[in-house]
C-alpha cells in the first residue's frame, strides 16, 4: 500500500508520461530499477534515449522541484542508465538526461509541468 507522498508520486508520474507524450517522447520503460537505483522514466525523443527524473511538489514551501535533483541523485541515475544502456545493448547510443518538474497550482487538477531536456550531464560514476 503506498502513503500519500507516494500517491501523488505516482500521480505526478502519470501526468509527466502524458505531457511527454505529447511532446512526441515514445516510453519505453516506466519505474525502472536495478539494485544501483530507479528511474521514473525511459523514453525516445527522436534517436534520442532520454532518462527521465519526475518532481512533485504539492505545495511551493520546498521550492522549485527541479532543484530536488542533486548530484548526488543524478550520480545514481547515471549509473542506473549506464546499466539499463548494458543490458540493452544500447552503450553506443545517444542518450540525455531530463527532468519534468510538476509545480503546484491553485487548481490542483492542472499543474503546472516543466520538461528540462539536458538537465545534467554524464561524470564520473
């Protein structure tokens, strides 16, 4: 059973996936996880394989959720996407990392969203 926070977690998801469906991304992949880590979102964007890191936030006293990715956070995302590009057989592919960021709004049934493409780069994992 999820808590709330992880409820609206998955809500956030959900509503990511449908902008950047939208946006003409193709999902491949939703939750992936090794035991190095998870990403939210693996998707295309044209010949492009893009690893996808979703924030909500239900209120704005945190601040902008894009800033809730750290380096350290983007560190285990890397190395969860270096795996995932292994076990597809995929290491010489184009690939970047983005980040939707899902903001609060007074009506709550339309947040606003926010695509970061090339929100991080790949360093030393």
């Amino acid at each position: 059973m999820l808590n709330q926070k992880q409820q609206y977690g998955r809500k956030g998801e959900s509503v990511a996936v449908k902008q950047l469906i939208k946006n003409g991304y193709r999902i491949l992949e939703q939750n992936y996880r090794t035991k190095t880590g998870e990403i939210d979102i693996v998707a295309k964007d044209g010949d492009t394989i893009v690893f996808i890191e979703v924030k909500a936030r239900q209120t704005s006293g945190y601040g902008n959720p894009k800033h809730a990715v750290t380096w350290t956070k983007q560190q285990k995302i890397a190395r969860t996407a270096l795996t995932y590009l292994k076990s597809t057989k995929q290491m010489g592919k184009r690939a970047r990392f983005d980040v939707v960021a899902i903001h609060p709004s007074e009506d709550q049934d339309q947040p606003s969203i926010e695509i970061i493409k090339n929100a991080f780069e790949l360093t030393g994992t």
